[in-house]
C-alpha cells in the first residue's frame, strides 16, 4: 500500500510524468539507434552478398571490420580519410582561434574603431552555411585544368591557380576556419569581456609591459575558452561533409565524412556504419573532454568582485588605418561570396565575363534542351518550388517538435533537479549534439530502413526527415529552456497551485509568457538550423522528399553550376532574413555582450 501511494503521489506531478515519458521515447531514440548501428556493423546487408560468400542477409560477419582496419584497402578505404580528417581538423582549430582570439582581443582590449559593425559582420559566415563560402572559393579560384573553365580571380588577372590553392586541404582548413572563427570570437570575447580589469590595472602599476600582462595574466585566464574551443571547432571539422565534398572530391581527398558518404551511397553500407560509429565515440570524447574542462571553470576563478573600469590599449597612429582595413577585409568576406554567387548565376558560359555572356535563363528562363537537359529557371522551376516548400515544412515541424519538447525538458529537468533522473533526461536530451550530423543521419537510414514493432519503414518517407531533425535539434530547445527556469523561482508558480490553478494554465498564462524570448529561441534557431542543413538528410532524402540545401548540392554534382549557384544566393538571403527575424522577435544576438559600442 506504501508503494501504490507513493506511486499516486509520484504521477501527480506533472514534472515527473514528463521526466519518465521523455526518458522512455529519448532512449528509444538515441540509445536504440546506437544499439542498432553497432549490429548492424556486424551483419551482412542485401548489396554486400557478392562479397561475402556463402552468406545471407542479416548473418553475423566480421567482413566490415577486416575490410576496413586490417586489410589490404583499408589505408584507402579508413586511413587516409582519416588522417586528412585530423589534417583539416587541426588547420581549421589553429586557423579559428588565431583569427577569432585576435578579433575578440581587439574589440574588447583596445580603442579599434566601428567595434559595433565588426562584431556583426564578423559573425556573418557563422550565420551562413559552412558551403556558402566553399561555393565562392570556387567560382574565385577553380581552374581550367580541374574546374573545366576558369574562376572569375583568373578571368580577371589571366593567372591560373594551382591546384593545391583551389581544391584539397589547402582550402578546405581556410574556408573552414573561417566559418568557425566567429564561433572562437563568441567563445573567448566572451572571457575578455567579462575579465576582472583589476588584475590588469595592478600590473600596470607595477610597470609590467603589455606584452607581459598579455603572457602572465591574459592567456592564463582566457585558456579554458580557448580550450573548449579547439575541441569543439576541432570536433565540428572533423563532422564537415559540404565544404570537403565541394572543394574536395574533384581531386579526390577524401575525410571520413565524404567516404561514409560514398560508402552509404554505394555498396559498401557495412563500411559506412564503422566510420559512422568511429566518428560518433571520438565525437563523444572530444565532447566529453570539453564538458571536463567547462566544468572544471571554477578553478580558473580570480576574483569576487569585478571592476568595470578596463583599461583600453590604445593603438595610437594605427588605430584608423587597422579598423578600415579590418572592415574591408570582414565585408569582403560577408559580401564578396553573395556578389559571386550572383555573378555566376547569370552567366552563360562559365568562364566568360564578358556582358555578351549574361543571361537570365537560369533564373527566369524556360530552359533550353541543350542546356541541364532543358531545366527551367530556378523561378520557374516546380522542382525548385517542391524543394523550398520541402525545407520550409521540414523546418516548421522541427521546430516545432524539438521546440515544444525542449520547453517540456527543460522544465521537468529544473523541477526535478540534482535527482538522476532528472540527469539522465538532460544528458538523453544533449546526445544528439555529440554526434556528427551525417553519422547521426546515418544512424537513423540503419535503424528505420526496416520495420521497428508497430513502426513500419520509414526510409523514403518525408516522417523520417522531421523525425531526425526534431531530435537531432532538441539540445537546442533543451539547453534554452534549462537555462530560462533556473531564472524562474518556484514561488511564482507555487503561488498559482495554491490558488487552485492547473498545471496546464500555469504553463500557458505564467511561465511560457514570463520568459518567451528564451523558449521562442528554442522554436526559432532549430528552424534557421534545419534551413541550412545539409549533413544531416543528403543520406535520407529521395526524389520526393529533396529540399533545397540537397538540391543545391545534386546540382553541383551534375555540374550545374549556375543553377547551384542561385539556389545557393536563395537559400542564404532566406537564412539571413530569418536570423534577422529571430534577433527582432527574441532580442536575441550572438555578438551581444561582445561587440562593444
């Protein structure tokens, strides 16, 4: 009888209804997943039986394992892949932090000018997809000799670029640096801001030298941020899929996401499973060693007590000349790519920038047989018009499904916090940020490919894209709203139950109303997100189910670079567009708090 109360008393509370009901549908769809990509590294599938003598379908084999870590082909197959995923990783931590540090260090440290207008362009290809900038890369510096026709830096200057400038790892480090870069200024202009300027002032006056302070005092306490930097930029690199495909497969330097790729796609899915498992346990301890520090921050505390009197370094004779350089050169890097992809989208034969070669054809056009097989312009095209409405649908049930959750979660968790159950939800709810995006939609092609109990096979169906996107994107919601009800005292909605108001009211009349910029975030940055995602559904999409990030990148393979490129202009003006919105709705902005003036 103790225990039938104890029950009743347990169900009444809404928080705990939820905690047990999100434990129960997140481990069925994170940790079963898990389960069923390790099997399914382990068995024979229906494209492998040539190779696999005398086995069936769904037999236990060790043929993956041998082919791809001990054989023959696997330098081919896993090890070169895989040392040019550390290559690029590392390239792109050193690149990242070296831009980022400098540009947080300047902003909040010294007297640079325009520090407003730095702060928002420089987090501008953040904002945009990471392939929005390899895309320009290669309508500025593909050649003749692997492009099939100049880019516009040779029609210009008549110089052909060598092969290692324009594709390989050369480009990939440079244009993934620096699209993370603004995520390193974020991360440690964020310490630089908050830093005790006492600390500082005292080694003034004990005549230390800037450089000094710089060595002794700076870094020192900036070096957390720039770990946990280095470890999630490098971990983010090492899941790129778009920026290596682009301006890496035409010279063949494949990393582990452009073979997992190949592998998925091809006859190999055995293969792609263990790189995607790979990929997903050194995601996992990258990830963790990162939590390890950021929880660790309380060692690195110095002060009480802050002064908000910093000591600017003043740049004397080069603090004009550095800030219009710095905003020349930021603007040409938001700027310069949409005015590219523009360009190239109006020109008939790439190459030739003369006037005589521009066309609106691949806008407005109504197609021409000897060009893409007589596909119309991108305004006039049903498939393209398919593919947004796709995206946009796609996007709004994500957000929505992962928004809503999110809110749910992260109530429950606070509810119920420093209980385990409360701790396993949050870490439940975080999971799918540890995975890289095409192993976690790689995860998902495994384990609904078939029928699960009462599931039918939902490969090819537009529910598996909403389903993984809804959970690939709930750390988002779940963080946001964790965050939102440790600023709510249980007062205000213990006040409400007191006066015999509903568990449902509350929410809907108290709580959601009192922080609804924070759970609107939760709704509105999965939206911008799946808009630009490409990763995460290039192995689930079909004919019918393709969004325009996936036909954007089917177009490039094919070769259609004109229309690649305006679908690309598209996609970026809408992406933008709507993170202005969610900035205006919320009064939310990433560079806040950093930018200054």
């Amino acid at each position: 009888m103790n225990y039938t109360n104890r029950f009743k008393s347990f169900i009444k509370k809404p928080h705990n209804v939820i905690l047990v009901s999100l434990a129960i549908i997140l481990s069925y769809l994170t940790i079963v997943p898990m389960i069923t990509i390790i099997l399914d590294t382990f068995t024979v599938h229906q494209s492998e039986l040539m190779r696999v003598k005398g086995a069936a379908v769904g037999d236990f084999t060790l043929y993956h394992w041998t082919k791809v870590l001990f054989s023959s082909a696997s330098r081919k197959i896993f090890y070169e892949p895989f040392l040019n995923t550390m290559v690029v990783s590392f390239g792109t931590c050193f690149i990242a932090i070296t831009l980022g540090g400098m540009m947080a260090w300047l902003v909040t440290r010294t007297n640079l000018r325009f520090k407003g207008i730095l702060s928002t362009l420089f987090i501008f290809p953040y904002i945009m997809p990471s392939w929005t900038l390899a895309m320009a890369w290669l309508n500025f510096f593909q050649n003749s000799l692997v492009g099939g026709s100049p880019g516009i830096f040779t029609a210009l200057t008549g110089i052909e670029t060598a092969n290692w400038f324009a594709y390989g790892p050369f480009p990939i480090i440079v244009v993934l640096g620096l699209h993370y870069a603004p995520f390193a200024y974020i991360l440690i202009g964020g310490i630089l801001r908050n830093m005790d300027a006492n600390l500082e002032e005292a080694a003034l006056i004990l005549k230390a030298s800037r450089a000094k302070i710089m060595r002794k005092i700076t870094i020192p306490i900036v070096l957390p941020a720039m770990l946990s930097t280095f470890l999630l930029v490098f971990s983010s690199a090492m899941s790129a899929f778009a920026v290596p495909a682009f301006l890496g497969t035409s010279v063949r330097y494949q990393v582990l996401t452009t073979q997992m790729y190949r592998t998925l796609n091809g006859l190999n899915p055995g293969y792609g499973y263990i790189m995607a498992l790979l990929m997903i346990i050194i995601g996992v301890f990258i990830l963790g060693i990162n939590h390890h520090i950021v929880g660790s921050r309380k060692s690195f505390t110095t002060i009480t007590g802050k002064s908000s009197n910093i000591s600017l370094i003043n740049l004397r004779g080069m603090t004009t000349p550095l800030s219009y350089l710095l905003l020349i050169l930021i603007s040409m890097v938001c700027i310069v790519p949409l005015f590219s992809f523009a360009l190239e989208s109006f020109i008939m034969e790439p190459g030739n920038y003369s006037f005589d070669n521009f066309t609106t054809l691949f806008w407005i056009g109504s197609g021409s047989p000897e060009i893409a097989n007589g596909e119309p312009g991108i305004l006039r095209n049903p498939s393209i018009f398919t593919g947004l409405w796709n995206s946009l649908r796609l996007s709004v049930l994500v957000a929505f499904i992962s928004g809503s959750m999110g809110i749910l979660a992260g109530y429950a968790i606070v509810k119920k916090k420093n209980s385990r159950l409360s701790a396993f939800v949050n870490n439940l709810a975080f999971f799918p940020y540890l995975m890289p995006s095409m192993a976690f939609g790689a995860i998902y092609l495994s384990m609904f490919a078939v029928r699960r109990g009462f599931i039918p096979p939902l490969y090819g169906s537009f529910a598996l894209l909403v389903l993984v996107g809804a959970v690939k994107y709930l750390p988002f919601a779940s963080r946001a709203s964790v965050g939102a009800m440790h600023q709510l005292s249980n007062e205000i909605e213990e006040a409400a139950a007191i006066q015999g108001i509903g568990w449902g009211k509350r929410m809907l009349r108290i709580i959601i109303p009192i922080q609804k910029a924070s759970f609107l975030s939760g709704y509105l940055l999965p939206f911008i997100s799946c808009m630009r995602e490409l990763s995460l559904f290039i192995l689930l999409v079909t004919p019918s189910t393709r969004i325009l990030t996936t036909m954007l990148f089917q177009y490039n393979e094919k070769g259609w670079s004109q229309y690649a490129n305006a679908i690309n202009l598209l996609i970026v003006l809408f992406v933008v567009l709507s993170n202005t919105a969610v900035n205006r709705l919320t009064g939310a902005s990433i560079d806040k708090g950093i930018g200054g003036q």
